[in-house]
C-alpha cells in the first residue's frame, strides 16, 4: 500500500479554489485547475509516495511492474495489465463541451478503423484513441449542475413554446409532429449541421426570448434559460447552445450520483464532484468546444432515446459507514465512506477485505490505513491511498474529528453484492 500524490490538469474550465482548498494551500490559485487525478493513466499517473512523504515512483510503473500483486488475476484476466479505472476530482468553475462516449464495441471497431487509416493516436481528428469505452460516474461533492441524456420530446416542445420566438416554429413542429427518438435526432442533427450564417440568426433570437421570460418572472424553465444563456455567452456560435435545449438540465446535491453509460449526451456546467471511469480517451464532441467535431461519427455513437434524470440516477446501498453507488460498469464500483474519529455519532474505523486493487480519494479530514503488521499509513485530504491486490486486508480509522473518503475498487469476482 502506498499514499498517492494526485496529478492536477490545468485545464481552462477549471476552479481556483475547490481543489486548492481540499489540499490545504492558498487560494486562488495560480492557474485554474480542473481535475485531480488518482490512477495509472500515461498522461497523468499519480505519484506514489513513500514513508518520508517524497515520491517514490508513479502508480503506472508500480503496476507495470508486477501487474498480478497489483491488480489481481480476476482483474488481469478481465482487463488486462491496466488498472480499469480513473478516479478524480473535478472543479468545473465553467462548462464542459458537449460530448458522448461510445459502447465497447463502437470503440473496438473505431480504433482498428482509424488505425488501418493511417491515423497518428494524437492526431487533432482523431476520435478513437484506444480500444475502450468510457461509461462513467459521477458523485456530486458540492452542488452540482449538468446536462444529461435527451429530454422527453413533451418537455422540450413544451420549453419551445414557452420561449415564444417565431423563429423556433419549424423546428418546434419537427419535433412536435414527431415526438420520439427519430424526431430528435432529426432536430438534433439540423442544429448541429445548420450554417454558420442561420446560427448568427437564430441563437441571439433564442436568447433575447430566454432574456423575455425571465424578465417576466416566469420561471417554468428558469434553469433551461438561464443556462442557455450562459452557454449563448460564452459561446455565440456555437450549435451547442441550442443542442442544450434538448437534454435534461440536473442539479445534483452532495452525495447525489449520476450514471452515462455510452451514448449519452452529456456536459457538465459547474461543481465540484469525485468523477470515476472507465480508462479511456475515447470522446465525441458535439459543441460548445473549439476541439474537433465529428458529426457524423457523433451521430451514429449518440442514444437518442428520452431518458428522466431518474434514470441516470444509480441505486445507493448501504454497507455500515459506507454508501455504495450502482452501476453496470464492470470496470469500477464507487462508494463513499464517513468515519466519527469520536466514534460518538458513526463508525470510527472499516476494514477492507476483497480481493483487487483500490483507491481511497479522501474529501475531507484524515485517515489511518492500518495493515495487520506494521506501521499505519497517514493520508490527509486531497491525497489517496492505493491498496494493491498483494497488500494485506486493511483497518481504515479516522485520525480527526470527521473523515471522508471515496473508496474506487474494480468488482472482481468474491466481492459481496450489497443488498
């Protein structure tokens, strides 16, 4: 077992302040800071570190070096000689491009094709970088707001009309004459493909009767409205602001989870969360991003089915301190656990006795990972824990008042189904 030191992408999106105040340094800081990552991924692999708190080596090379002691051979047998997962934190301070992840074999098929194209793996119109999919999870730490998944086509014509600008009336009847899948992928589609010279038109129309509505004190749609017109700000012609009027507009409140499996449309506007995935680089844009947009990939990846924000919401079971969030993905199970260091109100201390890798991303206070023999290992907030397949079964105790933390394994064959 070893404490991981995250990795920080600087992406522009991201806070100057979540992550730097969950790590105990000054804020703002200097540059915004997006995501904090805990895994083995080659572009950011956490670092490990050892008992004098200095880096050791990278999570990466840990495993490379004896993948079974590390992942076990239920995950090796499975996955590979990869960890399956990524765990991080993420600050979006502003919205995230519009995007959809392909099932497995979208991206089985993706990767061989663009590889027997000839395309370099970092080449800009690339959108198959590896053979996996991406369904992914994400644990709201803060309030947290997103779109996700297609509307019901009711909703969204109901939201048209409420707008009340003349110029949405042929794409209000498309999906009003159609109220299905088909008719809003027909929709969908017409947006993302509409010249340049019609967005100019149509988006600032869109936002003056947004303005409208809003002004009259009509708040029906005020989430809807308000965000489309965040989005009309930030980017004016962009295809993507109206594509927005066509998902499901959630908050998630802390500890509150969100589930996209492939071909979910999704973009996260603002929040702090704990996000885990499958280990991918695969993404398909659909806007709201100056990066590659691939239309007619996007459309043949993209679930046009209506889904309620209930149906993207994932089961929680509970199992003592810790609240396990359900989902399909066979590439990793996400929980989170609360210790009482008081032992007065919760549980003081756990212990972990499954086979398979995990991580131990702790939100808040500190944690002792106890082994059976020797020393117990300190983690305080904004760093993890790794626990190989190898290390013995272990005691985690809260060393403050109040400790939390997100506990990230792969579902490997004998772990216990919480009931």
């Amino acid at each position: 077992m070893k404490a991981l030191e995250g990795v920080i992408r600087p992406y522009a999106w991201g806070s100057r302040t979540a992550i730097a105040s969950m790590q105990g340094r000054s804020v703002p800081s200097a540059h915004p800071e997006a995501e904090l990552w805990f895994g083995s991924h080659p572009a950011g692999p956490a670092r490990c570190l050892g008992a004098d708190g200095i880096p050791e080596t990278n999570l990466l090379a840990a495993i490379e070096a004896d993948p079974v002691a590390a992942l076990g051979s239920s995950s090796v047998a499975a996955f590979g000689d990869r960890l399956p997962f990524l765990v991080k934190v993420l600050a979006a301070e502003e919205s995230l491009s519009l995007q959809a992840h392909p099932s497995a074999e979208q991206a089985r098929e993706g990767f061989e094709r663009e590889n027997a194209l000839g395309l370099a793996l970092d080449a800009r119109d690339r959108n198959y970088r590896d053979p996996w999919h991406k369904p992914e999870l994400i644990v709201a730490i803060t309030e947290f707001d997103a779109l996700a998944g297609f509307a019901t086509p009711e909703r969204t014509v109901e939201l048209l009309r409420h707008l009340q600008v003349s110029a949405l009336d042929p794409y209000l009847g498309m999906l009003a004459g159609q109220p299905d899948s088909s008719g809003l992928r027909a929709l969908f589609t017409t947006w993302l493909t509409l010249p340049e010279s019609s967005i100019k038109l149509l988006i600032p129309e869109v936002l003056a009767g947004a303005v409208a509505r809003l002004a009259a004190g009509d708040t029906d749609f005020g989430p809807e409205l308000r965000t489309v017109l965040e989005l009309g700000e930030a980017y004016p012609l962009d295809p993507g602001v109206l594509a927005s009027l066509l998902l499901n507009r959630v908050r998630l409140e802390p500890g509150q989870g969100l589930y996209l499996p492939a071909g979910n449309l999704h973009a996260y506007l603002s929040g702090t969360g704990i996000e885990i995935m499958a280990n991918s680089d695969n993404v398909l844009r659909g806007g709201l991003t100056p990066k590659h947009i691939d239309v007619p990939e996007l459309l043949r990846v993209l679930d046009f089915s209506p889904v309620r924000t209930a149906d993207l919401t994932p089961p929680v079971r509970t199992l003592g301190a810790e609240r396990i969030y359900l989902t399909p993905a066979p590439e990793f199970r996400l929980s989170r656990v609360e210790l009482d260091g008081t032992g007065l109100t919760g549980s003081s201390s756990i212990s972990f006795d499954i086979p398979g890798p995990q991580i131990l991303s702790v939100l808040s206070g500190t944690i002792e990972v106890r082994p059976p023999v020797g020393e117990p290992m300190t983690v305080t907030a904004g760093q993890a824990a790794w626990i190989a397949d190898e290390d013995p079964d272990v005691v985690i105790r809260a060393a403050s008042t109040r400790a939390v933390f997100f506990r990230a394994l792969v579902p490997v064959a004998g772990l216990p189904t919480p009931g």
